[in-house]
C-alpha cells in the first residue's frame, strides 16, 4: 500500500502522538490497518505510541449515586461545555441516575424513554442537542466513589462487608487517576499477553546481547506492563511505597470490581 489517506494519518496521530511521516510509514506497513501500525510503531521502539490514547470533543459529565448496595454511574452528552456545565443539565443528571438506581433500569433504551421529555425541553431552552451514552451498575456489600470534575467518575465494590469508607474512596481515587485496564493479572486476555510480548520481544532483541539476557530483559518488560495496567499491581496512589493489593492486605478486603467512565472514552 503506497498511499494512505489524511484522515488515517490523522486518526493514527490522535492515538498515538505519533508525527505525520512515522505514522504515515507506519500505516504504510501495515497496508492500512491502524491496530497494526500501532503494533508498528512500538515494535520500532516509538514510546510515544499508546494503544488506548482516544482524543475527543465531546462535550457533558458523569453522573453516579449509590443506594444500599447498588451503585450507578452514567454519562450524558451535550454539543458544548456551556450547556453541560449549566444548572439545567446537572439536575438532569442527577435526576436520571437517581431514578435509574430507584428503579434499577440497566436497560439504557428504558432510562431514555423516561429522558426523553427533560430532553426535548433542555433542546429547546439551549438549542443544542442531549443524550445519554452509556449507563452501568455495580454491586457489592461495601461501595465506594470518586468523580474528578464531573469528567472522571469511578464506583469500586467489594463483597466484604463494613469496608472503611475513606479507602474505598481513596482506591476509587486511585482508579480515577491511574486507568486500570484490568483488575489482576488473571484477567488479562490471552491475545493481548500475546500481542504485548511479540511487541516486547521484538523490542529486546534490539540491545544485541546473548539469549539469557534478551529472556530477563523480556521478562522484566512484560513484569512492567502487567504493572501498567492491571489494579492489584499499581503503586497507590496515596502511597507509593506500596501496591494496591499490599493496602487491600493490610485493611483486610479484596475488591470485588470497579468501574471508570472518562468523558468521551
């Protein structure tokens, strides 16, 4: 493939931070197909280039509340940050995640039959368009919260009972800041082990040393990644000197699951 479009190139640099002509090379390569000139351009030692980066514009906030030992947490959208940041639309949202938790509608398409007046009133009042865009619930015995300028929301559940407040706050906190893909190691997929390693082997063969050395160098790169992205492996975030799973240890709880929701990732 000799020629690949603007709007490939653009797509590739908006998730990479990648320059033009290396993202161009690189979807060159990989005749077209963006997740292997990523693959690319990591195989090249390009560090700059991140599998998960999404650049957007869209405009709104997160919205979650818990009751017993239910949590849910949602995101609504706006064409502008005037309109999302108005009265009007956070009580719209407020609303709709309580009426969601009241009457536990996991179903988005019946949440958005109950929107659907507030929407058309909030259109005509700001002439812009409004919409939900996805809604999740998590259960568990303890619950626990954080939302970083209603643009970063995260509820974490565990199954243990009377877990302290202030820490599920922080590890909601934590979640917020770090993105987790995965809670531990257990959970990683097969095809991405896979797909990281052919990355990371490719990348240790290039220091040219004998294989023993090229084994450890692999090993302790795929020890990092695995650090990287998944909960139990992190440093906390209040305490770098430890890991997640060390706090969680020593205030005697596992967590069960978490979820995080970005503004428009």
């Amino acid at each position: 493939m000799e020629n690949v479009s603007a709007s490939l190139v653009k797509s590739l640099r908006i998730r990479t931070g990648v320059g033009i002509l290396e993202c161009k090379k690189a979807l060159i390569e990989s005749n077209g197909n963006i997740e292997l000139a990523i693959d690319y351009l990591r195989k090249s030692g390009i560090r700059n280039a991140k599998k998960k980066i999404r650049n957007t514009t869209l405009q709104g906030s997160i919205f979650l509340k818990i009751k017993n030992n239910s949590g849910v947490i949602l995101e609504i959208n706006s064409e502008t940050d005037f309109a999302s940041r108005s009265k009007e639309f956070n009580l719209i949202g407020t609303d709709l995640a309580k009426i969601a938790i009241e009457k536990k509608l996991e179903d988005i398409h019946e949440l958005k039959n109950i929107f659907e007046k507030k929407r058309s009133s909030f259109i005509n009042q700001f002439s812009e368009n409004i919409l939900i865009r996805r809604i999740k619930f998590l259960n568990g015995e303890s619950l626990g919260s954080y939302m970083h300028n209603s643009r970063i929301g995260v509820l974490v559940s565990s199954d243990f009972k009377n877990v302290e407040k202030d820490i599920l706050h922080q590890l909601a906190m934590h979640i917020a800041a770090n993105d987790p893909e995965y809670l531990s190691s257990d959970h990683i997929p097969k095809d991405v082990m896979d797909r990281e390693h052919e990355i990371q082997l490719n990348l240790s063969k290039k220091i040219n040393k004998q294989d023993f050395v090229i084994k450890k160098v692999l090993e302790g790169r795929m020890q990092k990644y695995i650090n990287s992205i998944c909960l139990m492996e992190q440093n906390f975030l209040l305490d770098n000197t430890k890991k997640v799973k060390d706090v969680l240890l020593k205030h005697k709880f596992l967590v069960k699951n978490y979820i995080r929701f970005e503004l428009g990732r």
